[in-house]
C-alpha cells in the first residue's frame, strides 16, 4: 500500500516536473519566434526564413522524420503581379503625387520617362496629352458591351499617331469608370503611357484647364513574387489513418501587405498570432514522439500564407507531400491569451458526431467555448473544404490583435501548456475510434467582422492571378446558394461596379445595403452569366 503510494507520488512530481519544463519551452518559443530580429516573418522575407529553421531545427532535435518536398520544407511562390515600383513618380509644377492616392499607371501601361509642360485645354505634339473620360461615358451609358480598357487602349494609339508622349485619363462625370489597377493582367502592353488620375487629385493639382504644368513622370512596371515555404514533420506509425496538426508561422512583417490594424512602419512581432501556436505544436509534436497512442499516424504541419488567404494549406492539399489518409485536422492559431475570463473557444466542434462524444470528457478543467461550423479564417477551413473533419482552437481575439504592441510578455504559458496536454487527451480518445465521419455545418459564427451590411455568402479563392474574383466555396443557406453560384465561378461585376480582385470586389460590395436589387455577373468556365440580384 505505502509502495503504492509512493509510485503515485513520485509519478504527480515527474507529472509536474515535465509541465513546468513545457511552460519553460513553450515561452522560449514564443520569445525567439516573436523577436525583433525575425521581423515580424512576413511570408517570403529572411525574418520567415529564420523562423522556418528555428522549428525544422526543433524535429531534428527530437529525431522527428522530415515530410516536406525538400526534407522538412515544401516551397511555393505568393504571385504578387505586376505592380509598380519605387522608381514610379509623379511630379507636377515640382509636387510629388502619392502613387495609388492621387494617381496610378494602367497595369497595362509600358513603363517610360516622359515629361513636358502640356496644359488640360490642349493637345499638341510632343507633349503629353489629358483625356476626361466624360464624353466617352456618356456615350456608352447603358451599353453593356462597353470595355473602357479597350476604349483607352483605342485613344492612347490615336494619340500616338498625332504626336502625344503619354495619355493623362480623368473622369469629370458622376458615371462610375470601372478603372482600376489589375496586377494581374498580362496583355499586350498599350502604345503610349496611360496614368489615371483620381477624383481627389483633380482640383489640388489640376484645378486651372488652361494652366501650363511642367510634368516629369517615370512608369516602372515589374513583375513580383516571394517564395513562401510549409514546414512538415512525421511520425509513422504504420496506421491507416493520419491525423494532421497545424499551426501558421508567418505573420504581418512591417505591415506592408496592408493587414495590420495600426499604422507606422513597425515590426508586428505576432506572439500570439501565431507564435503561440507554433510553439504548441511544436511541443504537441514533443509529447507525441515521447509516447503516441498507435491508432494513427500525425503529420505536423507549419504553414506559411496564412495571413494572405490561407495560402500555404491550400498549397500543400493541393500539392501534398505525403500520401496519407487524413483521418482528421486539428489547427492551433492564437492560443497563447488564454485565463479565466476568455475562454478556449474550440470551432469545429459539428464537423464530425464525435466531437460531441469525446470533447466533454477531456476539457478537464478547461473553460471553453464550441463552435459548430467547419469554416473560418484559419488554416482549418482549407481542409473542411476537403470534407475533412477538423477543430479549431482559438483563445479570442484581443486589442492587440495584427499590432506592434503583440508581444511574447502578453502570453499565457500555462494555460498554452494546459491546451497542448489537452490537445493530447483529445487523440487519446479517439484513438481507437476509426476514421471519423465527417458532416458539413453551418454559416460561420466567429471570426473577423468585414463591416459590411450585405454579404453574398461566398468563400473567396485568395491565390487565383486572373481577372475578377474566383470563389473557393459558398457558404450554405446564404444568398450565393441560392443564386446557384459554386466553387470555381469568377465573380467579375455587381450592378455598375467591375472588380479585378478580393480587394476590389469587397469595395464594391460596400456600394450596397439590404434590400437594393441590382445583378451580378460572373463567369462558369468559358461562359459569361448574369443573375438577379436581391440582398
């Protein structure tokens, strides 16, 4: 009896002995990952680079077996399009213009110098020319073959022919032009130097018609794109089933993809998101090669792109690096602010009949909140797409969510340590459980508000690189549904407004609000259609 007593002993300290060392391991992660010197690891970037290392160096400490395309790493490039450069400017009567505010090359414009002392009222050889869009607008109202790409391609090669350097487009009309910078279009360049100049411009630096203006303007267009890499380690254990745990590494960098909520250009050193995700996978991984029910093999996957549109998993499912039979995906992201006041909400939880069978049974001592739906802004939503039956853990959002001011002091450590060991028990108890089903659910619930008051319903594919805005989905019961839109469709124009991207599909989607009816136009392979609209 005193013998066993003891061993129960001895085993609560040694219980206890390997916490503390988890919660010492957990916050040395977090602290090396969310360092200044990482930069806040934009994807592509040295500082993302370093943070790949860091964790291949950690399953190579612990004897785990690489599972990328090259050893631990699966490579693959973030198209950014064609943009333009630091060399691009434009200077009027010796003001700068802000590109993108007050004015922006057509993406189809060559890149050239040009410069000259051209007034709006006149168009003389050898200078550049202004072109107000009014008469051309008015003209085509209610044609809806009308091309205003094609239409400036028309006059800057008329212009060409009598003489102009470059075409200055404005839009002196209340029409909506529809011009807008597509980093994606790849035609045939035009024969002179297009530049469009906003609304806002207008009357600061052209608000005198018969005015001469001294103009020097420089056009450098150029091709870009970062090499984003997944991380992918394994454990074998000869199982026909493989459960996939995920975390994103990468995060905001300087904020220069335009996804901080603060301003200034400052590292986001994203402690929690998602440092403290990666750090519990890594230490999730740690557990599980010390001693692993058997009923499954686990890959472990890092991805990268996730602040971009997920696109590190839909990379890897799309491109796997290993054959497996997912039996179920369960993905950390933002897990390190978990207390007593805010819960570990656990989404997910209605992807398969036995989460609700399991999960009461393994919280222990967890506060937590669930959530239905299989969808979401996190890497998890790219493998229910799959039909595969996933969890999402998330400790809450909080003020210093995508700021500088995310950092690894902010952290919980034991209540990170308390997520992995229950992370744990929850493969324990379905260890013997088969390959769960899978069930598809609901409209998500959490997530990131877009502020808008009317919505499609629809699940935007972030890496497509052509005209107009691909859907990765539709979300069920909602307007898209109903519409009969699906997977692979390219939404390309809501009532007058064109868009060219997720960027500018979501202005447009602004213009509206509940109860305007307007039609929607789209494409379903090579085919154009248009649908009624009512939000």
């Amino acid at each position: 009896m005193l013998a066993g007593a003891q061993s129960k002993k001895k085993k609560r300290q040694a219980d206890e002995r390997a916490r503390l060392e988890r919660i010492s391991l957990l916050q040395n992660h977090v602290k090396w990952l969310s360092d200044d010197q990482l930069e806040g690891r934009r994807t592509g970037t040295p500082g993302e680079e370093k943070a790949m290392q860091y964790i291949i160096d950690q399953y190579q400490q612990m004897g785990l077996a690489p599972a990328g395309a090259q050893g631990f790493v699966q490579e693959f490039f973030v198209q950014e399009g064609r943009l333009p450069d630091s060399a691009t400017r434009f200077m009027v009567g010796g003001r700068s213009l802000q590109l993108m505010k007050d004015f922006f090359p057509l993406a189809y414009s060559p890149s050239a110098k040009v410069s000259g002392s051209p007034a709006m009222a006149l168009r003389e050889s050898g200078e550049p020319w202004f072109f107000d869009l009014r008469e051309l607008l008015e003209a085509n109202t209610g044609n809806p073959h009308f091309d205003i790409n094609a239409a400036l391609r028309e006059q800057s090669t008329k212009a060409l022919q009598k003489g102009a350097t470059a075409l200055l487009v404005y839009n002196s009309s209340t029409i909506t032009d529809n011009i807008q910078y597509n980093k994606f279009d790849s035609s045939k360049a035009a024969a002179l130097p297009i530049v469009y100049l906003t609304r806002s411009a207008l009357p600061v630096y052209f608000n005198d018609p018969a005015a001469t203006l001294d103009i020097d303007l420089t056009i450098s267009i150029s091709e870009r794109k970062r090499k984003g890499r997944n991380v992918a380690a394994f454990i074998d254990n000869k199982a026909a089933t493989t459960i996939v745990l995920g975390a994103h590494y990468d995060h905001l960098g300087y904020g220069e993809d335009k996804n901080a909520l603060d301003t200034g250009y400052v590292i986001r050193n994203g402690a929690d998101d998602n440092a403290s995700g990666t750090a519990a996978l890594i230490e999730l991984a740690r557990l599980l090669q010390q001693s692993a029910p058997v009923g499954n093999n686990y890959l472990f996957l890092h991805f990268s792109g996730e602040e971009l549109g997920l696109l590190g998993s839909k990379f890897w499912l799309e491109n796997p690096t290993k054959a497996i039979q997912p039996n179920y995906m369960i993905n950390m992201d933002m897990v390190g602010r978990y207390d007593t006041a805010r819960k570990l909400t656990i989404g997910g939880y209605g992807t398969s009949p036995v989460w609700s069978e399991v999960l009461p049974s393994v919280t222990a001592s967890l506060i937590t909140h669930y959530d239905s739906t299989g969808s979401g802004p996190s890497d998890h939503a790219s493998f229910y797409r799959k039909d595969i039956p996933v969890l999402f853990l998330f400790t809450g959002s909080h003020s210093d969510y995508h700021k500088s001011t995310d950092d690894w002091e902010k952290i919980n450590y034991e209540g990170q340590e308390e997520i992995v060991r229950f992370v744990y028990r929850l493969i324990e108890a379905t260890d013997a459980k088969g390959k769960l089903p899978f069930i598809k659910t609901r409209e998500p619930q959490m997530g990131r508000s877009s502020g808008f008051t009317v919505s499609l319903g629809v699940i935007p594919d972030y890496g497509y690189t052509g005209t107009g805005m691909r859907l990765d989905g539709v979300s069920p019961g909602k307007l898209a549904e109903k519409l009969g839109l699906k997977a692979g469709d390219i939404l390309l124009q809501l009532g007058d407004y064109k868009f060219v991207d997720v960027s500018t599909y979501m202005q447009s989607l602004g213009k509206f609000k509940k109860g305007d009816k307007t039609v929607l136009r789209y494409k379903r392979g090579a085919d154009e259609q248009v649908v009624d609209v009512q939000f």
